[in-house]
C-alpha cells in the first residue's frame, strides 16, 4: 500500500467518526506530534491522552471534511489538508482549516506537524 493510500484510508477512517482507531492503527509508539498551540507531544500514550482529551471537549461537529492530500513517496511524507466546523463544551464554536504534514516509516506515522488557522 502506498503512503498516499494509508494517508486516504487514515483520512477516511476519521471522517467516519474512527479518530482514536485511526490512530491506534497509523500511529508509531516513538510518534513525536507537534501542534501551534499545544508545542510537542512525544510518544503514542501521551498523544492519546492529548487526542482523548480533546474529543472530551468536543460538544458537537456540525462538519468537516478534506480539501486535499498528497505524498511524497520517496521520502515517505504525506500532507492532507482538512477543515471542521465544531462547537466545544466551554461554547466556543471554531472553524478551522489545517494542514497535517505526516512522517511515516513502514506503515506507521513517526512525525505530525500541524498548521493552522482559527477563523470565526
């Protein structure tokens, strides 16, 4: 399976709802997540706590959906861009657009770094 057809499925089983799958799947024990707002995440346990947290936040998706992939499949990259309309518990709505750019060694991601902007 190519990067760019793990990165679909990874974005397809996310758009189905399976976020924590997705990552129990694609994610490597050593991954290192880097985020604008939260900095680095190192190692799966401690992502999984970061992404568990996040979802608890979560109050309602009101949509979302990806503009774009791509891969380098020499170097092993992969780059989706993806956008979410959703409200969290605290009431604050948030649209958002972001661009994931993903490192993978075999079939697992070992690098996420994430860009972003928080639109109104």
């Amino acid at each position: 399976m190519s990067y760019l057809e793990k990165e679909q499925e990874l974005q397809s089983m996310v758009g189905q709802g399976q976020m924590l799958e997705a990552f129990e799947k694609f994610y490597a024990e050593n991954v290192v997540m880097e985020e604008p707002m939260s900095g680095r995440t190192e190692g799966k346990k401690a992502n999984w706590e970061r992404e568990t947290q996040w979802m608890e936040n979560l109050a309602e998706m009101h949509g979302g959906g990806v503009t774009g992939i791509t891969s380098n499949e020499d170097d092993g990259i992969t780059m989706s861009e993806t956008w979410m309309d959703a409200t969290f518990k605290d009431g604050n709505r948030v649209k958002m657009e972001e661009v994931s750019v993903k490192k993978w060694e075999g079939d697992q991601i070992v690098h996420e770094r994430f860009y972003y902007n928080l639109g109104g």
